[in-house]
C-alpha cells in the first residue's frame, strides 16, 4: 500500500512599512503591500487551487484528501483583504476530506527563544483554526518543519497531538526511508511524519525547470513514482508551500492541469490512496525510532537555521526582540503584545539572508527589501520604537499608581484631620 498525505503550509507575513530612526509612529506594517500582496496571491493561488481541490474532491467522492496548515497572520489578511478565501477553506473543511494542522499562530521561531511563548503562541493557533473550522488540529508542524528530540518532547508533554512533521533529511534518516511512519526518540506515543523532500521538491522547485532531465513533469510520469513505493514503504509525504501553485509555479506552468490529472492517475493503481495525517498514523504503525539531536529544518540544501539565523544582523535582530519579552508583557497593553509577536514572524529574519543573495533565489520572494542589510537597519528601527513604547507605558502605570497612592493619602488625611476636629470640639 502507498497512500499520499498531501500537505500545503499557506502563509504570509505582516510586512513592515519603511521605518526610520526619526519615526515615531507605531503602525509598523505596511497595510497597502500586505493588502496588494495578499489579494494578488488569493487570485493567482488561493482561490484558483481551493476550488480546483475542492472540485477534485467532489468528483472522487472523498478518495482524494489532503491538509493544510494556515498560519494566524494569514488568517488576519484574509479576513481583512481576502475574506472570499475564507468562504473556499470552509467549504474544502465541510466535506470531512480535509485536516487542518497546528503551529505557531504567529509563525515563529519562539520554540528557540521562548518555551511560554511558543506553549502561547501553539494554544492561541488551535483555539482560532477550532473556532473557524469546527476542529481542534492533532497534528503539530513547527515553523519551518523546524525539529529536534526537544520539540518533540514538549509537544507530547502539552497532550494536544497525536503527531509531528518535519524533513526527512537524509542525515538523519541514514539508510531508512522517509516512507515510514516513525516515532521520536524520547516519546512514547507521539508519530512522526517526514517529508519525502524528493518527490515534494519535483513539484514545489522542479516542474517548470526545462533542464531538469524529467521535464515535463506529467502527471502519468509522478503516479508512476508513487506506485513504485510499494512494497518499498507506506506513505509518501509530499509537504509543500501552497503558493506552488499559480505563484512559484504560474498557471501557464500546466501546475493546475498537473494537480487536476494526478489523482486520477495514482488511484489506477489499485494499492495506492490518500490520506490526511491522521488517517496515516491511525493506519500504520512506527517502523523505528528516529534520533534527531539537533535542530533541522526544510530550507535550502543544508536543511538547517542559517536561512533564519546564519549571520551576526539576523542573531542580534533576533535576541533583542526576545530580551523585550517580559518588558512587553509586563504592559498588558494588547496592542504592543500583538505588535512584538508580528516582529517574531520568520520571514522578518529571512530577509536579512546574507546566502546566495547575488543569485536571486528563493530568499528573495515577495522580499520588499533591495538588500539584507536594509531588512536588519529597518526591523531594528522598529524594535527601537517598540521598546521605547514599553517604557512610556510602564512610566504611565507607574505614575498612575503614584496618583492613586497620593489620592488615597490625601484621603485618609482629610479623614483623620476631620476626625481630630471633631473629637476637640
């Protein structure tokens, strides 16, 4: 048996606005780009690939499932600028075909920095893909599939999830395939599911590649690949970003055409499904035990953090926002708190990239930036202003309190002054 767990990571971040060292305004985002970016990928890719989906789901009755996870700083965008996109994720929930995942509602890196934060930040994501789509997720993904043994234990620990995906780096894997389901070390019951970075990455970075030796990429061509798991393992894990689709892969690709036929062509083969990862975990067992000690994740060829934290601007713009924690939170102020939590979104450190950067890869997508050094000097200029806003409302609390306190003393000494009147008289 070879069944295929489709799962698509939908995001986009809350970019900021210019900000220099001389404002004084705390609107840090750029409500315009986000607003044209968000509409522009709804059109190309949400809307367009939602209702291709939810049609092939129609059309084979169910056999066809897949699973999303959509991070809380998409959810607000739509809401605002996208809404219909919503409407199209609610119906692909109400067929019973579709699971919605877990993560970190503000797409962070908060596991690394903060374990309350990141508990916070894991229950505030559940609680509002609940309230929107009528389930609480039991499968967990980390911002960027970004995993070790720790992760996984304290995901186990919160009781919530039956599961966890990350990459199935070879380095981890050694011999075994990431065909498997497999268990972590340390954990007892929680699965782990590993991404066949392979195959995902014939879609996801390949298809549209005319010197790759397999281009064109039929769909004929991709069942014949997934048949050829079986015997060899039990599902094929083919994670990817949603935008694939009509945005890292434009329409005239044949991407749609691509997804629409593929169904069609795996389920010929009579040994071959689709599952959701549950309906995978609850359908074959750990194989092993997987042994991941250190940090992994699926960027770039060295499936590390250095996408995120690989040179000194990104360290230092990412240590300074966490030493804000307690400062922010001691406010109570909602909207600093929401405003901290945007900065920790991934993608801020991502443009700050120093890899590659001559060659115009990936690290460049949707970037408003013209360098990495721009991206630090400019999300700097912002954490500056946040910190001085914690300080201007803690002095406001505290001279609140003092007011209250010199209030109250005034009180009860027109009080006992009054009384002494009294008594002489």
């Amino acid at each position: 048996m070879a069944s295929v767990c489709f799962y698509f990571q939908v995001h986009q971040p809350s970019r900021l606005r210019h900000y220099t060292v001389f404002d004084k305004d705390d609107r840090y985002f750029d409500d315009y780009k986000n607003s044209s970016i968000c509409r522009k990928v709804a059109n190309k890719c949400y809307l367009p690939a939602n209702r291709l989906l939810l049609d092939i789901i129609r059309r084979y009755e169910g056999r066809f499932r897949i699973a999303y996870s959509l991070t809380g700083v998409l959810l607000e965008q739509l809401l605002s600028f996208a809404p219909e996109v919503l409407s199209t994720f609610d119906a692909l929930a109400q067929t019973g075909c579709v699971e919605f995942l877990a993560e970190t509602y503000y797409h962070s890196l908060s596991f690394l920095y903060s374990r309350d934060e990141f508990i916070e930040q894991v229950n505030k994501h559940s609680e509002t893909i609940e309230n929107l789509f009528g389930k609480k997720p039991r499968i967990f993904r980390n911002t960027e599939l970004i995993y070790n043994n720790d992760l996984a234990s304290v995901i186990e620990s919160m009781d919530d999830f039956d599961a966890i995906m990350t990459e199935g780096a070879d380095h981890i894997l050694g011999f075994r395939s990431p065909n498997f389901v497999y268990q972590p070390k340390g954990c007892s019951r929680l699965k782990l599911l590993l991404k066949n970075y392979s195959l995902s990455d014939d879609i996801a970075f390949r298809f549209s590649n005319r010197d790759w030796l397999e281009w064109p990429l039929t769909a004929d061509k991709f069942a014949r690949w997934i048949s050829d798991v079986n015997g060899n393992g039990n599902v094929v894990n083919l994670f990817m970003d949603y935008e694939t689709f009509g945005e890292h892969q434009w329409q005239d690709t044949g991407i749609f055409d691509f997804m629409r036929h593929l169904p069609e062509k795996i389920l010929k083969h009579p040994d071959n499904d689709f599952k959701t990862p549950s309906e995978v975990i609850q359908a074959y067992q750990p194989v092993d035990t997987v042994d991941v000690p250190h940090l992994i994740s699926w960027a770039d060829l060295e499936r590390d953090l250095s996408a995120w934290l690989g040179n000194a601007m990104q360290s230092n713009a990412i240590h300074e926002l966490y030493r804000l924690e307690k400062k922010v939170k001691k406010t109570g102020d909602e909207k600093i708190i929401t405003d901290w939590r945007k900065l920790q979104t991934s993608d801020h450190f991502y443009y700050m990239c120093t890899k590659y950067f001559a060659d115009g890869d990936v690290h460049k997508y949707f970037n408003p930036y013209n360098s990495p050094y721009d991206s630090y000097i400019n999300f700097m200029n912002v954490l500056g202003d946040l910190s001085n806003r914690c300080l201007r409302q803690t002095r406001l609390d505290l001279n609140k309190v003092v007011d209250k306190t010199l209030i109250n003393t005034s009180t009860l000494t027109g009080q006992a002054t009054e009384n002494a009147f009294c008594g002489l008289s």
